[in-house]
C-alpha cells in the first residue's frame, strides 16, 4: 500500500528515515490546476461583489492605519523632542509619557475589536457568499452566479 502524504514517513526533525531516503531527487507531484480554475478566479476578481468587498475593506483599514500611525509617531517625537512633557505627572507616579504609553495599548485592542466588528457586520455575509458561488463555479455547477451575489450584496447595503 502506497501512502501520498509526504509527511508520512518524515521524522520530527522534518526528513525522512535514513534507511528509506530513495536515491536522486524526490519525486514532484503536484496537481495539475486546470486552466478553467485560473478563469473563474479572474472572473470572480473583476465581480461587482468582489470589488464591493474590497472596496469596504480599504475604506475602514486605510484611514484607520493612518491615524493609528500618526498617533504613534506622535508619541514617538513627543518621547525623543520634549521629554520635560512627558515626565510631567498626570496622577500619582503616572506622568504623561506612560499614560501615552498605556494609550498604544488600549489604542490597539480598540482597533482590533472595531476591525473585527467592520468585518463581522460589513463584509463577512459578501465574501462568504462570494466564496460558495466561487467553489460552485470550480465545480462547474454554476455558471453566472456573481451578479446574483452583487444585488444580494447591494441590497444589504441599502438595509443597514
């Protein structure tokens, strides 16, 4: 019996054992993608719904990637070219520079939490649909579902 899985016969060090390393160079085996995959994907790719998706995704990263680091620079700067700012105290032993310090922190679990929302309620429901009509597609079992997927897409838009 022959076993494909490369990992079958490997050690833990990654190799397999010494006593069954064939001569020459391993055999490659890779499957063949068909042309017909490469299609779909590229159809999938210039969708209305695929762009939607997209262009969703780069409204909310984008500006939020550049505030976050303005604000980080700006924390940076302040550290190096007024450090009598930042030692001034705030409450206690707690002066400025650490309650900044602190504020990165806070700053990044906010944004992970608001990027995980954005995508729960704006591009999760697309791109799962966009993903089922695309394995459809690769199997061959339908045709032209994408402009089904961008009304449907569209029209949770509009409702929110």
């Amino acid at each position: 019996m022959r076993i494909d899985d490369p990992w079958y016969d490997a050690l833990a060090t990654g190799g397999p054992e010494p006593h069954r390393i064939p001569p020459g160079p391993p055999p490659r085996q890779r499957r063949p993608v068909t042309p017909v995959a490469y299609d779909v994907y590229a159809v999938v790719q210039r969708s209305a719904a695929f762009q939607q998706i997209r262009r969703r995704h780069r409204r909310f990263v984008l500006p939020v990637s550049a505030a976050f680091l303005l604000w980080y620079l700006g924390y940076l700067v302040l550290a190096v070219s007024a450090p009598g700012l930042m030692a001034r105290p705030v409450a206690g032993v707690l002066n400025v520079g650490m309650a900044a310090g602190l504020g990165q922190f806070v700053t990044t679990f906010l944004l992970t939490w608001l990027y995980a929302r954005h995508a729960r309620r704006r591009r999760d429901r697309p791109a799962l649909e966009l993903r089922w009509q695309t394995q459809e597609m690769t199997r061959g079992k339908a045709s032209a579902g994408l402009d089904h997927g961008a009304a449907s897409a569209a029209a949770g838009e509009g409702a929110r």
